[in-house]
C-alpha cells in the first residue's frame, strides 16, 4: 500500500487525491464520496460496516459500477479454520490477540449496538 490511513483522524473522501484502490475496513461514508476518492477504473472493497452500509454498499455499490468505470465490492469473510500459521505465531508469543472485554452477559445488547457501529477494539468477549 501507498498510503494507510486512520479513518478517525482522517477523511479520505475529503482529500484532494484520487486512489486506484481502497479498502474499507469499516463502511462509514456516501457512495457519492466514495466515488469521488477513486480513480477512474479504480475499486473499492470494504470488509465491514453496519448492515445498512453494506446492503446499501452491495445495492448502490452494484448500479455504480455498472455506471462508471469504477467497481464497488464486499469481500465476505469465512471463520479461520485450520489456520496453523496463526496458532504457531500464538503459541511462540509472536502474535497477541486484541481483546475488547470481558463485559457481563447483560450488556449484550450494548455490545451488538457498539459492534454495529464499528466501535469495538479487537474481539468482543462476553462472561457467561
């Protein structure tokens, strides 16, 4: 990559620049600014969001690119199985997972609303 950006410090859309590809790691803006941050023949993939952004990303997204000469995509992602590189990496100390919790069982349905919004540090973990 060219360029990484924290999408809390900055707002790529509003830069004077254009990208011939950007990955989303969470679906927070118009597909009208989208659009203006890509380069003709340039894509946009994303890999999160709330549900309306990316239903909305995988309808709009879809006419968009069928009316430009830019693409629009989700790429949807399977649980890990079998991943023996990552366990070996974890049980060496070489890899530190990013854990957000633990929280009770009763903030649950804060914690959907807090993933929802994108909100969560790491993987969320509940006490039952």
């Amino acid at each position: 990559f060219d360029h990484v950006m924290d999408f809390r410090l900055k707002d790529f859309t509003q830069l004077d620049t254009q990208n011939d590809l950007i990955l989303d790691s969470k679906t927070t803006r118009s597909t009208r600014s989208l659009n203006k941050a890509l380069k003709p023949g340039g894509r946009y993939i994303t890999i999160g969001g709330t549900v309306g952004k990316l239903i909305h990303m995988a309808t709009v997204g879809k006419l968009m690119s069928l009316v430009t000469s830019k693409s629009y995509g989700i790429v949807a992602l399977k649980a890990n199985q079998s991943n023996t590189m990552l366990h070996e990496m974890f049980d060496k100390g070489e890899l530190t997972p990013v854990i957000d919790g633990p929280y009770p069982l009763e903030d649950i349905p804060r914690l959907i609303q807090l993933f929802g919004d994108g909100q969560h540090t790491g993987k969320i973990v509940v006490n039952l």
